[in-house]
C-alpha cells in the first residue's frame, strides 16, 4: 500500500476540506477522511527525524483513495516530501465500481450465483466466469493488489459477470439469500495451523454455505494442508447428515502457480465435496445498528465474554469535550470485526458491521454496556 515519509507538517483545524478530501477530526495519530462519502483513517507517526504516514489497516481503503488524501495532507499542512512510494503504487483501473460489491448493500441477483473466497491471482476466478457466463461469479479477496490486478484484467478482457468484495469470506455468505448460489470455492485457504479460529471452515460457515446453496450445489474445499483437510473433514462430518466427495491428487482444467509449485514438489492435494440436499428457509431480517448517547466513560479496556461472542474494547481516545473514538473488537470468537465507533451525544459507527443477526445482538449488548444515564 501507498506510503510516505514528510519532514514535519503544520497543524490544521478540525474540519476542513481540500480538494476533493475532507478532513474531519484528529485523535492521536489518526486522521479521518472522507471522499465520496467513503471514512477511512490514515495514520502518521513519528519515525525518528521524521514522520510516516500511512493506512490504517482496520479502514484501509483502495490506493487511489488514499493517494488523494496524502496529496491534499501535504498540500494542507505544507509538509516537505522526503521518500514516497506513492506513483509506484499503481490504481486500480478507473470506472470499475461496476465490478465492486459493498458488504453493507443486499446482494441482489436475476441470475444464479457462484462464489469464490480468496481468489489470489484470479486465473480460477476468470475461469468460472468464462466457463458459466451465465452466472454472476462473486469473487472476494482482502488483499488490495490481487482485488485490482484482478480488476484490470475484467477491464481488459471485457469480463461483465464478475463482482468483488474486499471483505472476510467467513462472513459474507450471511448476506445471500437462501438456495441462490450454485457453487462455493475455496481453494487453498491459509492453514492457521497456530490460529485454528481464523480459518475459513467453520460450523457457522458450514451451515451458511448449505443455507445459501441450491438444492444438489456444492461447496468445494481443495488444500496442500494435511492438517486443514483432517480439520475440514471433521467438521463436515459432524453435520447430522451430508453427501461428501473426496479426492486425492485429482487435476482441474485450470491450475495457478501456487499448485503447479507444489504439484512440481509432489505434494499432497486434497479435495472435498459438500453437496447440499436441503431447501433451505428465505432469509427475512432488518437490523438496526442505529446507537443515540452512547458514555465512552463506562469502556474499560477489557473483553467483555458472552455465550456466544465477545466484545473488547481496545483503544480508548478523546476527540474532544463531547466525543470519543473507541475502537472494538466485536462478534463471535471465531470470526470477529474490528471497528471504530465515535462515541458521545450522537454516536455512530465509523466504519459499519455486517448486517447479521448475531452482530444485532452484539449491538444491543454494547448499547447496554455504554447507556448514557438519563438527566
């Protein structure tokens, strides 16, 4: 991601625009920003002589965002340029919203969908979209370079049924109506073997998947992980019924430079089939993650354990007199978001939760946890 060292900046006033950027308020080393009605947060610390500024991981956004706001921060705050690698850093291509899905919008399709999670250079996903143009092929990737590599090759090759989504693949099936998708691909998850709750299988993704699958679609598991297969295996086989299809060293049609490495390597490489028999119930929710006055006062740095999630509170910090900015880890043990939330007479959440049914009851809980007292 784009970064750059300054030799020192000017203070600025809280808020004002340049350009296209808002700046909207300060607290520590972060500042808030606003294009297009998108927040995000960069973050500029001192390095020895100078100072760093670069994203915030929780908020980060695309390159050509942040680029904008490191331009208008210099320009505002008469810093000097010392290193940058900013022009290295290539933007995805321009006029590819189209291609973009937002985690928060409802995932509305005419045609059957198939999903890919963690589609790395995209050689499997552009594959898909090619073999059932039919289909719209949801394609979702957190790392930035491969969601706009794979962005430019769309452009390039004049693919329309691919969308993307930055965002954890653990949690995005919660947002696709039930029985729509006729397939789901996962193809060499990152093991966790040190972190087991971080891994992509799970019982709650397991059970999305058949919530979200057609009668007869598949979920398809392929991985060079010995431990990932017994530990995948086992939690497919603890449903209280399912058809399984495994393979041992079986060749696709398309394979990318991850696996012909390891097929060079005579490595093992397994396959698992989850075909879904159920019909499954539409989903019907609304949430509400609206929150009023919230007392930043009552945080205390400390996870707060619940049956079936938790809520910490990592960072607390004074904007100003009437405002803080607190940032959460909240959700289930296995697959929890981290957020920022602007606590005080009118609280909000800076960057919003997915919309499901147990965030809502994290919500809830947080809004009893940090209820202003009635005066």
């Amino acid at each position: 991601m784009p970064h750059l060292f300054i030799d020192k900046f000017k203070n600025i006033k809280f808020p004002v625009k340049s350009g296209d950027v808002e700046f909207l308020f300060k607290v520590d080393n972060l500042i808030a920003c606003k294009i297009d009605n998108k927040t995000f947060f960069i973050n500029v610390r001192k390095k020895g002589d100078k100072y760093l500024v670069k994203y915030d991981k929780i908020t980060r956004p695309i390159s050509s965002l942040l680029k904008k706001a490191y331009k208008e921060f210099v320009n505002l705050t008469d810093a000097k340029i010392i290193t940058s690698n900013v022009e290295g850093i290539r933007d995805k291509i321009p006029n590819s919203e189209e291609y973009m899905l937002t985690i928060n919008n409802k995932f509305d399709f005419n045609k059957e969908i198939i999903v890919e999670i963690g589609f790395g250079s995209g050689t499997h996903l552009l594959h898909l979209a090619k073999t059932y143009p039919d289909k719209t092929i949801i394609g979702i990737e957190i790392h930035k370079p491969s969601i706009e590599q794979i962005l430019r090759r769309i452009k390039h090759e004049n693919i329309t049924n691919i969308r993307v989504i930055d965002y954890d693949g653990r949690l995005v099936l919660s947002k696709i109506d039930s029985n729509k998708v006729h397939s789901i691909y996962v193809h060499f998850p990152v093991p966790w073997d040190k972190k087991p709750h971080r891994r992509v299988i799970s019982k709650y993704f397991i059970n999305e998947a058949i919530r979200v699958l057609k009668k007869d679609g598949f979920l398809h598991l392929r991985t060079d992980s010995d431990n990932y297969f017994e530990y995948s295996f086992n939690k497919f086989m603890n449903l209280n019924q399912n058809e399984l299809k495994i393979y041992k060293n079986r060749n696709l049609e398309v394979v990318s430079k991850y696996e012909s490495r390891w097929k060079r390597l005579e490595k093992n490489i397994y396959d698992i089939f989850l075909i879904n028999n159920d019909i499954s119930k539409d989903l019907n929710e609304e949430f509400d993650f609206s929150f009023g006055c919230l007392d930043a006062t009552k945080a205390e740095k400390k996870a707060y354990i619940f049956d079936e999630f938790v809520i910490h509170f990592e960072r607390i910090e004074k904007i100003d007199e009437e405002n803080y900015l607190l940032k959460v880890t909240m959700g289930a043990f296995e697959r929890p978001e981290h957020l920022y939330i602007i606590a005080g007479k009118k609280s909000y959440y800076f960057n919003k939760p997915i919309k499901h049914k147990l965030n809502q009851k994290v919500h809830n809980t947080l809004k009893g946890i940090l209820k202003c007292q009635k005066s």
